[in-house]
C-alpha cells in the first residue's frame, strides 16, 4: 500500500472507527470498553468472569493490550489479517466478538490456572495456540457468531458510575475539608478556653489585689486620721505649757512689786523681823525657782515631743502624697 493510502487508511481508523478515544487522557475510553467487555464476560461467560474476580484478574491486565492495538502486538499475522478485515467491516464490535471468542477457546486451560498461571497463559500460551491457519480461521469464524448486544447499556451504566463516583469523591473531599475546618475548630476552641481559664485566674488575682489595696488604704486613712488626733492632742498640751510660763511670769512680777510695797510699809519694823521675812523670801524664791526650772524642763520636753510628732505627720504627709496617686492609680484599673 502507498504511503499516501496508508496514511489515510491510519487516519480512517483513528477518527472513523473511535481507535483514537482509546489514547486520550486518562484513558476513560478504554476502561469503558473494558467494562463493556467485564459485563459481556459475566453475561456469556459466567463461570470463567467468577474465576477472574476469585484471582483477582481483571479485564484491563490482558484486554487492554488488544483493544489498543487491534491484537497486533502478540499474535501471529494471518490472525491479525483475519481481524483487521472484519474490524474494517463491522467497525469496534470485532474487538468484543474476538475476545470473547479467545476467551472461550482458552476457557478450560484459564479455569484451571492461578493469578500467575492467568497472566502467562494470555502472555505466552495463548498467542502460540492461534499460529495455525486453521485455528485463526476458528477464532474468526467464531467470533463472527457471537453476539454482542447491550453495549449502549453498558455504557451508560459505566457513565453513571463514573458520575456517581465522581460525587463520592466531590463529597469525600468536602468532608475532607469539614474534617480539617472541624479540627481547626476545635483547636480554636481549645485555645479559647484556656485564654478564658487563663482570663479568669488573672480576674482573681485582680480581685485579690483590689481587696488587699482597699485594706491598706482604710488602713492608711485610719493611721492619718490617728496621727491627726496625736497633733492636735501635742498642740493643745503646747498651748496649755505656754499659758502656764505666762501666768508664772505675771505671779512673780506680782510678788515682787508685793515685795516691794512691804519693804516701804515695813521699813520701820524691827531689823529681826527683816531678817525673817528675808529668810521667807528667799525660801520662797527658791521654791519658785525651782517650779520654774521644773515647769521649763517640762517645756523642752513637750516641744521635743512636739517637734517629733510635727516630723511624723510631714513624713506622713509625705508618704501620702507619694502612696495616693498610686493608691488612686491601683484602684481605678
């Protein structure tokens, strides 16, 4: 054939008779025509698809060889001849009707065979057995008997279960996602609770602390108001003391002018009578005296004391000048 013929009769295949949807992307063409086959199995070979699925062969480990390459890859050529003449004429039911057709010549030899057993049979075995020209003819004419219906159906069904497993997987993602949103939830959650232990233990020891300020500062104002009381006790005891030295003062200046006016009354009585009253005087002077020293002893006392207490209220003052904007500052939070 000319190359130009062989090119066209390629192009003829790929686009006429669907071969091409066979290799696209992800190949769902072919695994619905392995479908196809899987259901055309279990309708006409029944015992043979029940063996495969106790193995666990599936259609796609031998079928898919054949479906992609018309059966040219293993088998002897008069078969593949035989194949692509009435592939040409009746279009994709021949790769059915030639399966099915291997698929019951070789049906006794695969049932007694294991997984490994299978595999090399369709591998090794089954492509030797069809070099005659005799057995090709077999396969062929065999194959022309056999018929394939139900493949609109079959597709459909496939379709729906690509769809519905298409929505399981859609669903299985977005539990996925509730999952992840739901762990997310639950790890904030977490977090705000113990942001909220955390909230609490800080409020009790707020609470605490706003107790033990509110008993120092009744403690504060009770030593200021006691202090207060302590002053103005020391002030009037200061008044009282002074009051004392005036009116001493004023008695003996009193007594000195008596003293006086005696001594001009009396300056005509007897020189004995002097000496005694002298003697009086000066007794008296000196109790006075010592009265004095007393009171002015008691004086520097009740100052020191004075001074002192004056001393304690302006450090007192001071520390609350210095403790009540923090007072206030603490108690306002």
């Amino acid at each position: 054939m000319p190359e130009e013929q062989a090119f066209c009769l390629l192009v003829r295949l790929m686009y006429g008779y669907g071969l091409r949807e066979l290799y696209k992307d992800g190949f769902e063409a072919l695994y619905m025509r392995l479908h196809q086959l899987d259901r055309l199995m279990e309708e006409q070979l029944t015992d043979l698809r029940a063996h495969f699925q106790e193995l666990g062969v599936e259609p796609h480990m031998f079928a898919s060889q054949w479906f992609l390459t018309v059966f040219t890859a293993r088998f002897p050529l008069p078969l593949v001849y035989h194949i692509l003449d009435v592939f040409l004429l009746q279009g994709m039911d021949t790769l059915f009707q030639v399966s099915l057709a291997l698929l019951t010549r070789a049906r006794k030899d695969l049932l007694q065979h294991d997984f490994e057993g299978v595999l090399k049979y369709f591998r090794v075995t089954l492509p030797k057995k069809c070099r005659a020209e005799e057995a090709s003819r077999q396969i062929v004419k065999l194959a022309c008997s056999i018929k394939v219906k139900r493949l609109q159906k079959y597709q459909l069904e496939y379709e729906k279960f690509i769809k519905e497993s298409a929505e399981k997987e859609k669903i299985n993602v977005e539990l996925e996602r509730l999952k992840v949103i739901n762990t997310q939830l639950q790890q904030e959650r977490d977090m705000f609770e113990s942001q909220l232990k955390e909230t609490r233990s800080s409020l009790e020891v707020v609470q605490k602390e706003s107790v033990h300020y509110a008993a120092v500062a009744r403690d504060y104002r009770d030593i200021c108001a006691r202090l207060d009381k302590q002053l103005h006790q020391m002030l009037e005891c200061v008044n009282s003391c002074v009051s004392c030295s005036v009116k001493m003062a004023q008695k003996d200046n009193k007594e000195d002018l008596e003293q006086k006016d005696e001594e001009k009354e009396s300056s005509s009585d007897t020189e004995a009578r002097l000496k005694q009253r002298v003697r009086d005087l000066e007794l008296e002077l000196a109790q006075v005296k010592l009265a004095h020293v007393q009171a002015q002893c008691s004086n520097q006392e009740l100052s020191h004391q004075l001074n002192a207490a004056l001393n304690e209220m302006q450090a007192a003052m001071n520390q609350k000048q210095t403790v009540a904007p923090w007072l206030v500052r603490t108690l306002s939070k």
